[in-house]
C-alpha cells in the first residue's frame, strides 16, 4: 500500500511513477476523497462539540426546573447532522481503501521499461534429451494425473533423494548467511494474502477451501511476511531474515496449453524462499545480497543462467524492482526462469502494520523476498545439464553431503 503523506506532499513525483505502470489516474481521485475527507473529520469534531454543550445545558436545565425544550431540539438537529455526516466520512473512507489497494508499488527509478539480461554466467550453448525423456518412470505423470488431476506427479527413486538434498544444503547455506530457517504454515488466512499485495491481484490463481476461510499459499513469503505483522521491532533486531520451506500451490489460471509437458509448471511444488525485513535505507543494498545468494547456489549447482532485469509492467502489484535468473535447459533449448529476488519496499509492511522503532521514532519496514530453490524446476536444470551421452545424469558434488546420489542411472 502507497503511503497516502507521499502521495499528499508530491503528486507529480506520484503520478510520474505510476504512469511507467500505466496506473496513474487514481492518483486524482485519491487526493480528491483525501480533501474531502481532511474537511469531514473537523466539522464532525466540531459537531460533537456542540453536542457536549446541548447536553450540558440540558443537565443544567434539569438541575434548576428549567425548560430544556431549547436544548433538546439543538441536540436532536446536531445528532441528525453527526450522524449524516459520519455516514460520509465512512464512505469517503472505503473508496480511500479500495483505491489504495488498487495502485502497485512505485517502481524504483533503476528499473527498466523493458527485460533487460545483465549479465550470462556459463555454458549455455548445450542442447539435449528433456527431463521426462532422461527420467523416464521416475516422473509419473499418468500416476498423478489419475490420483488428482493434469499437472501433478509422483517423484520415485533417486529424485526423491535429490529433492531432500537440495532442500538440505539450501537450508543449511542460507543458515550460514545468517537466515532463521523456518517451516511455516501453507494454509493461511485473506488478511496474510492482502498483506502481501496477491489479493486482490493474483486471486485466479490461488486455491481457497472456503468452507474455513483459508487459502493454500503459492509461496512461503505470504507465511514469513506475516511473521512481524501488526508488530513493533527493535531496530537493534534488524536485519531480520528468514528462509521458509514448504510445498506451494498454484492453479495457473489461464496457463492451458502452455508448459504441459513434465514437472515445469505444477500445481503443487516444494521451495526454498528467502525473506528479509530491514530499514528502508538499506533495502536497495539487500536486495542486490539476495540475488549473489541465488547466482552463489546456481553456480554451486553447476547450472548456467543468465540475469535479468524485470520490467516494470512485469513486476506484479508488490514489487518495485525485480531480478529474475533464468536457467539454461538443453531440453529446450532456451533459458527459463528458475529464480526470483523482489524488493517491495514499504508497500507490504504498510497492509500488514510492521513496525520498527529507532531513536527517530516508528516506521515501517521495507521486506524482501527471494527464491532460493525452486526444487521442480531445479531439478529439470540439473538432470537436463547433467546428463551424459549413455542418458546417465551427473549430480553436483554439493549436494552429494547432503544424501543425493553421485549419479542418476539411465532410464530403462
């Protein structure tokens, strides 16, 4: 949610912002129901003070044997003139909300109008046998299409073991870059997804079971951005960072046809996401840590990637910058997105009140999100580049600690 001072003390600069996301025109109506309302609250005020006068002088004319018929009708006129009054000011209100939620984050001044690739890192030049073909019935689709449905799938054998190991060493290399792991709760209230700017935004995508008034999460950032929600912190506490693991679910709405094959787009996956909350001077500086925590894991992976800078209409309502690394998979012949890193500044702490205090007072804090391992699509990367010429897959020596197998035999 935009800070309605900022909006207030510089429109231009508000609406110059909002424009690079084609969402300008709210900013009028905005700052016209702000006035509107900056002018109710005062005449209330004065109206229930003179309320408390026609009530005294009631009291005194009852004290005395006075008539109070005069006082009576003043207060009567007043109450009516309250109430139709507070009637506006609670209209006046609600459309301030919902136009509110409606405006995304301002878009940092770095980010760019267009996708723009920073920089390749790696061989990405390889083609090859895609992951359904080098996996053969270690991916069963048929299984998990009868057992619920298009787009799920059943993991046997080594990729179980693959899947645990790079949930592991993911875990246990963000622990030492000073990240809380945490496992947190993947069936979460409306307020958790409002807070985290995907509602209302990305509603056609996620699950709701409505008869508990709970919906499944597509990511761990809507759990770990709840985690300081409706709370002051110490500013001695900050940085405060989280890795969150936890299977994920999406409907990918509007996604048929597209991406069918294999395990790329699933409606049920397994992450590891990184979240950071810190003071806002510092978000741009975390932000660029995220994204050399995730080229540091890809280049541990042995995958080449490239970077790229994500464009402003691309960003979704929260962020108001973001990195994509996209992985090269010689199953297709083209890179992918694998990661993600956001900043999202002030806008996600504002909807979910956290809080820090300095020696300068309270203020919101700026939150971070960032994927540490997507582990489907992980996978595709490294079975894809692993692979050899007999159909046998190498597995990175980084994971191999951590419970994987050297190798992945051949598919019968």
């Amino acid at each position: 949610m935009l800070d309605l001072k900022l909006i207030r003390s510089d429109p231009d600069a508000v609406r110059t912002a909002l424009a690079r996301r084609g969402a300008d025109g709210a900013v009028d109506e905005l700052l016209e129901l702000d006035g509107r309302r900056r002018e109710l609250l005062p005449e209330v005020e004065g109206l229930r003070a003179r309320q408390n006068e026609a009530s005294q002088a009631i009291g005194q004319a009852k004290r005395t044997g006075e008539n109070a018929d005069e006082a009576l009708a003043e207060m009567k006129q007043v109450a009516a003139e309250v109430k139709g009054l507070q009637a506006e000011l609670a209209t006046v209100a609600e459309r301030i909300q919902a136009v509110q939620v409606s405006l995304p984050n301002l878009p940092a001044e770095s980010a760019p109008d267009e996708d723009t690739v920073l920089r390749e890192v790696g061989d990405a030049t390889e083609s090859g046998r895609d992951h359904l073909d080098l996996l053969g019935d270690l991916v069963d689709m048929e299984a998990g299409a009868r057992l619920s449905g298009a787009r799920f799938a059943y993991l046997k054998g080594p990729l179980v073991m693959l899947e645990l190991a790079l949930v592991r060493w993911a875990l246990g290399e963000l622990e030492q870059r000073g990240f809380t792991p945490v496992i947190p709760p993947v069936l979460v209230r409306e307020e958790a997804l409002y807070g985290t700017g995907f509602m209302p935004d990305t509603e056609q995508q996620i699950y709701s079971l409505p008869d508990d008034d709970l919906y499944l999460a597509g990511t761990s950032e809507v759990a770990l951005a709840s985690l300081h929600a409706q709370e002051i912190v110490g500013a001695d506490r900050l940085p405060l960072r989280y890795a969150g693991f936890s299977s994920c679910f999406r409907r990918e709405a509007g996604a048929a046809g597209k991406d069918t094959r294999g395990i790329f787009r699933v409606h049920q996956f397994d992450k590891v996401e990184m979240f950071a909350f810190v003071e806002p001077e510092l978000a741009e500086d975390e932000h660029e840590r995220l994204l050399a925590i995730e080229e540091e894991l890809m280049q541990a992976l042995e995958i080449p990637y490239r970077v790229v800078a994500i464009a402003v209409d691309e960003l979704g309502s929260s962020a108001a910058k973001k990195y994509d690394i996209e992985a090269w998979l010689p199953g297709q012949e083209r890179y992918r997105e694998l990661t993600s890193c956001s900043n999202t500044t002030d806008f996600q702490a504002r909807r979910l009140d956290a809080r820090y205090r300095s020696d300068e007072g309270v203020r919101h804090l700026n939150t971070l999100n960032g994927t540490a391992v997507a582990v489907g699509r992980t996978i595709i990367a490294l079975v894809e580049n692993g692979q050899r010429d007999d159909g046998s897959i190498a597995i990175p020596a980084a994971l191999q600690a951590h419970g994987a197998p050297a190798e992945i035999p051949a598919a019968p």
